[in-house]
C-alpha cells in the first residue's frame, strides 16, 4: 500500500506496483522488464474517471499521475515520452490528444483536454485509454468525488492491456 498527496495536504492511498520475477539470476541493479527477466510494463492504461467539474463549488478536479517505466535512477537522468490519450464519453463519442511528460507528471484531468470536463463530455464518467509513445508507462488517477458541498478523494487505478519492455536502474 503506497500513499500520495493531494495539494490541500490531504492523503489517498492505492496499491503498489510491483514486477514479477520470471527467471533466476544474480541482482545487478538493472530491472529489465522485458517478459524473461521480469514481467513486462503494461502497454495500455484504461481507467473509468469522472470528468472533471471546474466550475462547481467546490471545483471537483481529478489528477492524473504517470511515471515512465525506464528510468535511470542510477545516473538520475530523467526519462522523457510522449503520451497519448484516447477519451471516450458515456455516448460512446471518441476525443483524442497528446501532451509530453518529463520524469513525473501529474495533472488536472481537465488541464490534458476540454473533453475531460463534464460541460465538453457530456456525462459524468468518461473512459481514458493512456500509452506512452517512446517508453511504457504507470499510473493512477486520484478521482476527487462531489458529494454534499465537499469534495472527497478516491484512488483510482487502472486495468493494464499488453506489455511493453522497459529498464530500471538502480543505485
């Protein structure tokens, strides 16, 4: 069980990720998620979010952590990626965009894309299809829920399609 911070200082806690071990060997500091050694970075990220709700009182943003899977924690050389973002509405109408991420990121669903807003989806829930363009990538969504005049906060983790090969480094 692994707990972040909201910018209010309040907490949300969520499972941990963690990598299988496939095959025997010596530990060498170099974690090569590739499908032999340990299992691979998921491909794909899916999570059923609710969209954001900007103009509400209190605002009801939800933010969207992602971390790459290759990282050099060694050398601390960040690791840079392109994301793309497949969105689709509970109308089963399709948005799409892209940002870039350097090392960490996390943001406001709504600061990725208008259509991550309950006023541009059209409904309360949208589905949110995550993949890294030059490395894999984790993530969660901490979902922040309207419920009489507060705002409560939920881990919200994501159902994992494919693989993809990555490399840690540690010190």
């Amino acid at each position: 069980m692994r707990t972040v911070f909201d910018s209010s200082g309040a907490t949300v806690s969520y499972d941990a990720v963690g990598f299988q071990r496939l095959s025997d060997g010596d530990y060498t500091g170099t974690v090569l998620l590739d499908g032999f050694n340990y299992a691979q970075c998921p491909d794909k990220l899916h999570f059923q979010v609710l969209a954001d709700q900007p103009n509400a009182l209190p605002p009801a943003l939800s933010d969207l952590i992602l971390v790459p899977c290759s990282e050099d924690l060694l050398l601390q050389t960040p690791t840079s990626t392109g994301v793309q973002f497949l969105i689709t509405n509970e109308f089963e109408q399709p948005f799409s965009t892209s940002v870039g991420i350097t090392c960490f990121d996390r943001r406001h669903l709504s600061d990725i894309a208008n259509s991550l807003t309950r006023a541009t989806a059209g409904s309360d829930t949208v589905h949110l299809s995550v993949r890294g363009t030059s490395v894999p990538l984790i993530g969660l969504v901490i979902d922040a829920v309207p419920f009489q005049g507060n705002v409560g906060i939920a881990g919200n983790e994501p159902s994992l399609q494919g693989g993809r090969s990555a490399t840690v480094v540690f010190p």
